[in-house]
C-alpha cells in the first residue's frame, strides 16, 4: 500500500513538472511568435559597408576637397558629417504622423536639403560654437505629392514638394500645405508651373528640421 501511494505521488509530482514545462515552452514560442510578427527586416536600399567607405572618400576627395581649396585661403576644414539624436529623429517623425492625421494628408516623405548657414547674423555664442556660421549643414523638409506632368514622368521624385502649413486657428499642426517653392530648384520652378507664394510668419508653421550637430568643430 505504502509503495502504491509513493508511486501515485511520484507520477503525480511527473506530470505537475511536464505541465509546468509544457506551460512555459508554451509561453516561450507565444513570445516568440509575437515578435515574429513584430519583426523589423533590413531595408532595401541598406547598403554594405564598405560601399559606404567608398562614397565618403569620394566625397572627401572630390567636393569637400574642393570646397577646402577655394575656401579661407585653403584653412578651412569642410563639414564631413552631421549628426542628429535619436529621440530628436523618432519626435520629428511623431510631429509628422500627427501633421497627417489632424489634416487627413499625406505626406510623402522627405527631402534632405544640402545648405550653408550665413557667413555672418545676430549669432549667441552658443548658436557660433554649436551652428558655425558659413559651415555646410543639412535640414530635413517634408514633402506631399502633387499632380503628375510630363516633365515628372522623367523625374517622378519631383511629384514629392517641400511644404509649410497655413494654418487656419488656433491648431498651428492644421491648415493648408503650402508649397515652399523658395525650395524648388530651378529645374522644377521653370517646368513644375509652381507659383512663387509669401506666407505671413505669423500664419505659417515650419516644420523644416535643423541646427543637427556636425564636424569638424570650429577652429579654436
């Protein structure tokens, strides 16, 4: 009797581990699942890294050597990189999904401008030490999409034109979207048929993104 009841004990105690097991291999393969589903795969257009030396000496030894050249008498040093945080980026991406929703547009995506802040302005020290003026820079403009001609069926990227919006109350994120086609090249200006528009300050809201860090630094 004794050793009946050890062994109903025994198998009890067996199957309460294989639950128990089977419980959490259960859990596991559910909390892999989800993040199957959740699964972030490499883009397209990544390109390998050796491609991406390659274009940097390219650019070092061609535009920014020339720029270095014709610039304070060969002194000074062009701008090799720009950096923006993380958190900065996610936030900006934030502001234009909620730009999207509230004014249920589109926007298409965005337009990295190549620029140059003005050799001299009302500069704070902290905007001279951190801004650099006359360096090159980049700022981020978003785009939405306007109607196809021919000359943009040679050059569908030009479907996607930078924008402000006009707002219309107190909600400065809804409005119009305006085209800012002080940023339209000459190429679109002349064959896009854009009209030249001057917002008032007061009733435009930018969301063109900058003041992203860059380096070299200034020189000392």
């Amino acid at each position: 009797m004794k050793t009946k009841t050890i062994i109903t004990l025994s198998a009890a105690m067996m199957l309460l581990v294989f639950t128990s097991a089977t419980c959490e291999s259960q859990k596991e393969q559910k909390a892999q699942s989800l993040l199957g589903e959740t699964e972030v795969k490499l883009p397209h257009n990544i390109i390998p890294v050796q491609k991406g030396i390659m274009m940097k000496e390219n650019y070092k030894n061609g535009s920014q050597k020339f720029i270095e050249k014709n610039k304070e008498n060969g002194a000074y040093q062009g701008t090799e990189f720009a950096w923006i945080d993380l958190d900065s980026l996610k936030n900006y991406i934030a502001l234009l999904d909620k730009v999207s929703q509230v004014n249920n547009k589109k926007i298409t995506g965005l337009r990295i401008y190549f620029s140059q802040y003005p050799e001299k302005g009302n500069y704070s020290k902290d905007q001279i030490e951190k801004l650099i003026p006359g360096r090159e820079t980049i700022f981020f403009a978003p785009t939405m999409g306007i109607a196809g001609d021919e000359t943009t069926k040679k050059y569908p990227i030009l479907e996607n034109v930078p924008f402000s919006i006009k707002n219309t109350g107190e909600n400065k994120l809804k409005g119009n979207f305006e085209v800012i086609t002080g940023l339209l090249g000459n190429y679109e200006q002349k064959n896009t048929g854009q009209q030249k528009q001057n917002l008032i300050e007061e009733t435009e809201t930018s969301l063109l993104l900058n003041e992203v860090a860059m380096f070299p630094p200034p020189k000392q």
